[in-house]
C-alpha cells in the first residue's frame, strides 16, 4: 500500500514510516515532492483539526492514494491559547526572513511580566487521515510543558529552545532527536492514527 505524507518536510517521512512498521501496517510513505503537481492548500480553518483536514483532502482527492496531513502549533496559557493556528506566521506573514526567531522572540516579549508559574504551554498536534473513498480519521497530540525566559538549545526549530515539556529541565532544542520523537506531540498524533490506519486496512 501506497500513503502519501501531505508536507515538503522530508524529516517528517522516516518519522511516519517508523510508526507505521510499529502499528504492523505494511506501507510505502510518499511526501509530495513525488507529486510535482500537488496543489497548494492554504491553511484558513480556525483549528489545527480543520487545517489538517483541508490538506489530506485535498491530497486525497489529487492522487487517489490514502493521505495524512498534520497541523500543529504552541498554545500559550497566558496568551489563552495563543498563538495557536497561527503560530507558523505569529510575527507577520508566513515564509519572511528569520521568521522563527520573530515567531518566539514575540511569545517572550508577550510574556515578559508573566510569573514562571504562569508559564504554561502545550505544543499541539492534530493529524488527519483521508482514503480514496472518502473516509476520514483523525487524532491528536498533547506535549505539556512551561517556557522559559531565554532560548536554549541548538536541535530544534520553531518554539522549541523556550520550551521545557514536564518533567524535564532540558528545552525541546536540547533533547536528542530520538529523545524528542519519542515524546512529541507529533509522533503522539501519528501513532494513533497509526492505529486507526491498522484498523481499516
């Protein structure tokens, strides 16, 4: 069986593959660039659910072939929530130079006064499955954890050297990337729709 991974992100492929042997789901992950005519979805829903719906869809439809897309995010206490969906542009429009580092430098600067008891957060992921025939499956994953006031680490991108997941002292920028997967609200998301991808096949 043939699934297509609807993102650019190459990393994301060996990731999938990984928890798909796991699940005992016998799969060739393609991303997109095996598609060089793949539209473009934008992400215009309000929730990472929907974002991610959009895209496997969409994915779906174009290739025939059973799709996964995943939307993810930081959401912030203080910020009720924030950035959230918007997390990838929080600073200004998606795709500008430096964009990371405005990303977070932003979250900081919001949360400058706020006490570290305050400073709670999740990174979010939901992740959908879309089959040829139409029918759908998602789930989703929960990293808690708190930010920190300085960035720390080198091995991560996005929010991930503020922030600490519980339990820890290390930000996600200092863990290992096996440290990482193994935690991630990503790869929580995945190996439940793993499970449900083992269940219709």
């Amino acid at each position: 069986m043939k699934i297509v991974l609807a993102t650019r992100n190459a990393k994301k492929v060996p990731e999938m593959r990984a928890i798909l042997a796991e699940a005992g789901v016998e799969a060739e992950v393609l991303a997109l660039d095996a598609f060089p005519d793949a539209p473009e979805v934008p992400e215009t829903e309000a929730t990472f659910v929907g974002n991610a719906r959009l895209k496997a869809k969409a994915i779906a439809e174009h290739t025939g072939l059973p799709a996964v897309a995943d939307d993810s995010g930081l959401s912030v206490d203080e910020l009720r929530g924030m950035p959230g969906v918007l997390s990838a542009r929080w600073s200004g429009r998606f795709g500008a130079q430096n964009q990371d580092r405005a990303n977070l430098e932003l979250v900081l600067d919001q949360i400058a006064d706020t006490p570290q008891e305050r400073r709670g957060a999740q990174f979010v992921c939901a992740a959908v499955l879309v089959m040829p025939d139409g029918t759908e499956r998602s789930a989703e994953g929960v990293l808690s954890g708190h930010l920190v006031g300085e960035p720390r680490g080198e091995n991560g991108f996005g929010y991930d050297p503020v922030f600490v997941p519980k339990g820890l002292d290390r930000t996600t920028a200092e863990l290992s990337a096996e440290e990482k997967n193994a935690i991630s609200h990503r790869g929580i998301a995945f190996r439940a729709l793993a499970k449900e991808l083992a269940e219709l096949v």
